[in-house]
C-alpha cells in the first residue's frame, strides 16, 4: 500500500514539474522566436522610412503611404504591423501577446532606430529584452 501511495506521489510530482516548469518554459521560447519574427518582419518598413528620412533629411512624412502587409505564420499564429507618417512602426502579435514599437530619429541625416517590446521578456535584445 505504501509503495502504491509512493508512486502515485512520484507521478503527480513529475505531472506537476512538467506543468509548472517544462510547459512555460517551451511557451516562452516560442514567444522569444516570435518576437524576433515580429522585429524583422518590419525591417522592409524601416528602410523605406529611412530611405524618405534621408531624402527629405527628416521624419515628416517619412512613412506615409508605406504599408506592410499582415503575415499569418502557422507556427506563431498572424503578424502585423502599421506604420505612422512620422516613420514610427507598431507590430503585434496576439497570438503569443506581443508588441512592439520601433521609432526612429534623424541626427545628422543619419536615421537610427529605438525599439521597444512588450513583454520584455521575450523580447531581442535591440528591443530592450535581455
């Protein structure tokens, strides 16, 4: 009986590891995969912004009429992004819960970028993830 009890306990203790450790860690490597998908996604966005940035030698008007479309990845569900008339770029992915937000500056002509993301966690290192 004791033996029994014993290893009921063994199997709800390894069930509870997996749940508690091994699931959310896969979940957020997947979420880290699909933050850097996410970030390059925008990258045709961000040269065309900076190629008009550069032209004009600022940001207004610098994304206006640039459209990227959606892309629906089987594996990190859709991808979508929108860029403002000032260049900015906001990307999202609902399916893994992230965002991003890539804004860039003009100094000197040269256009650099800032990127920010949501959950920090999962993001690149460019986007402020570790």
């Amino acid at each position: 009986m004791r033996v029994g009890l014993l290893i009921v306990a063994g199997l709800a203790l390894i069930g509870f590891l997996v749940v508690a450790v091994v699931l959310p860690q896969m979940a957020g490597s997947e979420a880290k995969e699909a933050a850097q998908a996410l970030v390059a996604g925008a990258e045709p966005a961000q040269q065309q912004v900076s190629a008009a940035a550069q032209k004009n030698g600022n940001l207004g008007g610098a994304g206006k009429g640039i459209k990227l479309q959606a892309k629906s990845d089987p594996k990190y569900g859709d991808m979508k992004w929108l860029v403002s008339d000032d260049g900015a770029i906001r990307g999202w992915n609902e399916r893994n819960a992230l965002e991003v937000a890539l804004t860039p500056s003009v100094q000197a002509g040269k256009v650099s970028w800032n990127c920010k993301g949501y959950p920090v966690t999962a993001m690149p290192p460019q986007c402020g993830g570790r």
